[in-house]
C-alpha cells in the first residue's frame, strides 16, 4: 500500500465522476440471484496453509524493496510457481523508472494467463503488488522490510486464486498478476496498464488485493471496498456477489486518507477496477516496519482466506467458468521451425490441430488460424515485429503453449 501517494483527488472522483479516464471498453456485469455450486466448491477450496506458507515466505526476505538485489529472488520465486500451478503462458513485462532520485532498472511486472476458450480477446485480471517498503536507512540491501500484510497477504491471494484456477476452463482469458514498484507511486502497474490501453486491450475488470490480514480486536470481519463513481457497475457486481455467498459479511464503500493502490493503474487508464480492503480505518499499523510481520500485522488468516474467496469468486464468475473439457495436461507433441523465424513458421503435431493463436508477451491476441484437424501448418509472421512471441497451439487432444522468435 503506498502512503506517497495522495487520494484527494480520487476522493473526489468517488463523489462526483471525474479524473477517471473514460472507459476503452463498456462492459455488463453477472446479476447473481443464488450461489453456483461449482463456484462455491473452488471458494472453498482455499487453503489457510496454502496463504500461510505463502506469507511466511514472502516475508522470510530480507527485504522487497525494489531497489534490493533480493526483489530478482522474489520476481523469479512467484515466476517458479505460476509455473507450477500449471500456468499456460507466465510473462514478464519490463518498465523502466522514470524519477531521478530511484534507479532506472527493477524487477519486472509478472503476468500468469489462462487463456479463456471462447472470448480470449476479452480478460479479466487479478492484481497485486509484490514489492515492500522501509526507509529506515540508506542501503536498500540492508533494510528490514518483511511487508508481510502489505503485501505478502495479496500476493499470497492471487497466488491461490492461480492455484485454485489454472486447471479450469473459462471463456474470457484470465490474468494473475503481480506488480512492481508500487510502494514508489504505482509506477508498474501504471505501466502496465497504460500499455493496456495503447493497445485498446479488451480488460473486462481489474480485482486488487492489497494487504488483507489486519483486523482490529473485537472486529468482525468485513469489507471496505474503493472503487470511482464511474466504476459503480463493477462495484454493484462486487456487492451482489459478496451478498449472496457471504451474506452475514458487511462491505460498504470506503477511501484510504493516506495512499493509494495499484487499482487506480487501471481506473486512471479507462478500465473498470476496484479495491476490497481491509478497515480503511483500522488497518495494521505496523507496515513499512521492520515489525509487519505474520502474527503481529497479519493477526487474522480467516479475513485473508475470506478476501481471497471473494477475489477467486469474482473471477471466475466474471471470466465465465465452462465446461468445454480439454484436456490441458495431456502430453501434446508439437514441433515449430523454423525459430527463430522471420517470413513464417510451420507447425507439426501429431494429433490434428483445431486452431493456432499467436499473442504477444503483454496477452494481447497478434494472429488466430482455425484449423480442420490438419496435422501440419504453416503460419505467415510477415509484419511482425521483432521479439518473443507465445503460440497456443489447440489440438484434438490438448494444448501446447510454444515460445516463438521472430528475427
């Protein structure tokens, strides 16, 4: 949670509607008249182990500041196990820093999709931000900044959102992702979400987490939710949804007096974002201390586990849960040359291929081949810019994700 950023004008917006950038895309929201029992199973299946061994290790480090050698660690830990999780595609989006007092080179943005089967050009993503701050001295591999509520305790969310999710099937494409820098003004997701929008990317809603283990004694657990005027539609889907599985839960909107999030990113950009958070005011005292630490600042893993419900529910409602029952773990043998290619590419598989989808390293869908079960194609990337590129291969047995450069 970034203290250095200043909310009044995004108090303000709340109120009357301005300083939100007007949305790239419209979007209608699920009304939600009773529980769908699939949905409920996943929810249930959040683990308190799982978030709490998740915490634990995030705030085992010395530190998550940005500026430290030990955020390439961490970067490269969340990458490990996005892929373990059975991720289709996990990216890295490099930005650069662009104020004089901070190093211009960080750790990069960390993207892990599931491609949705039928809308895969609309997303639906997740968020939370993955560095931590402490000023208490000068050299930024020295200080102690565990970050364990702020912000371990969203990370370890949408982590388990990613768990509980990568081996479902859902017509939007979906979108776990971590964002860097934020604790220095949003500059990551800022980055990320302004390319979104150059790029006119379809983002059906952005869900934050962004510190959820506080909870004041004798308080019972509840939501405070931020989100802009204009976001009301989204905003009134969080609430139908929360009402519905969690009916004895209170969630009201709220404002931080004192920072901000990476939701602003998107809203800031014309997407539809919101923010559940704990007490806005009664959150931990203890963040961007060396004491924000798991027992003292996250002192409640039942409102963790309970916000990170909320969040897998909310996306994999709005992502649209399916049953068009490919079977991703299936073993698919596919080859690709040559690559690097420059003029075209020719794929082998040895069951018939259904279709191909060439996406760039931010998701966003370059190309799309709709095969007859053709065991061999061949694929023009004449126009495409140099770089890395990730083909979805689709065949009759399963899907190959295939890393492609073009010269």
């Amino acid at each position: 949670m970034n203290r250095f950023v200043v909310i009044l004008l995004l108090m303000v917006a709340g109120v009357c509607g301005f300083a939100q950038a007007p949305h790239i895309h419209e979007h209608t929201y699920p009304v939600i008249t009773e529980e769908n029992p699939e949905i409920r199973a996943l929810m249930d299946s959040v683990s308190v182990d799982s978030l709490k061994a998740d915490i634990e290790h995030l705030s085992g480090y010395h530190n998550r500041r940005f500026d430290s050698h030990y955020i390439y660690e961490v970067q490269d830990w969340l990458v490990g196990r996005y892929q373990a999780f059975g991720a289709d595609t996990v990216m890295l989006h490099d930005f650069k820093i662009y104020k004089p007092q901070w190093p211009e080179e960080t750790a990069d943005n960390i993207l892990a999709v599931k491609w949705g089967t039928r809308t895969p050009e609309e997303y639906v993503i997740c968020g939370a931000h993955y560095d931590s701050w402490n000023d208490d001295g000068t050299d930024p591999d020295t200080i102690r900044s565990p970050g364990a509520d702020d912000n371990a305790s969203g990370v370890a969310g949408i982590l388990e959102t990613a768990r509980l999710l990568s081996h479902c099937s859902f017509d939007r494409t979906s979108i776990f992702a971590n964002g860097k820098t934020e604790e220095i003004g949003l500059i990551g997701s800022s980055a990320y979400a302004a390319e979104c929008a150059f790029r006119r990317m379809d983002i059906v809603g952005y869900f934050n987490l962004d510190m959820t283990g506080y909870l004041a004694e004798g308080s019972d657990i509840h939501v405070h939710l931020m989100y802009t005027t204009q976001d009301s539609l989204i905003a009134n889907y969080v609430y139908n949804f929360s009402h519905v599985y969690f009916p004895d839960m209170p969630i009201r909107q709220n404002w931080l007096q004192w920072g901000d999030s990476d939701y602003s990113s998107f809203n800031r950009n014309g997407y539809a974002a919101v923010h559940p958070f704990e007490d806005v005011h009664a959150s931990s005292p203890f963040i961007h201390t060396r004491q924000d630490v798991l027992g003292l600042s996250v002192n409640n893993l039942e409102q963790s586990k309970r916000f990170t419900e909320l969040n897998l529910g909310l996306v994999a409602t709005l992502a649209g849960i399916n049953h068009d029952g490919v079977a991703e773990t299936e073993t698919v043998n596919v080859a690709l040359f040559p690559n690097p290619a420059k003029e075209e590419i020719t794929v082998l598989a040895e069951e018939g291929i259904q279709q191909i989808m060439v996406c760039n390293l931010m998701g966003q869908k370059i190309k799309v081949v709709s095969l007859n079960g053709e065991n061999r194609c061949t694929v023009s990337t004449s126009g495409f810019v140099s770089g890395v590129y990730i083909l979805r291969i689709r065949t009759v047995k399963g899907v190959s994700n295939q890393r492609l450069i073009i010269k």
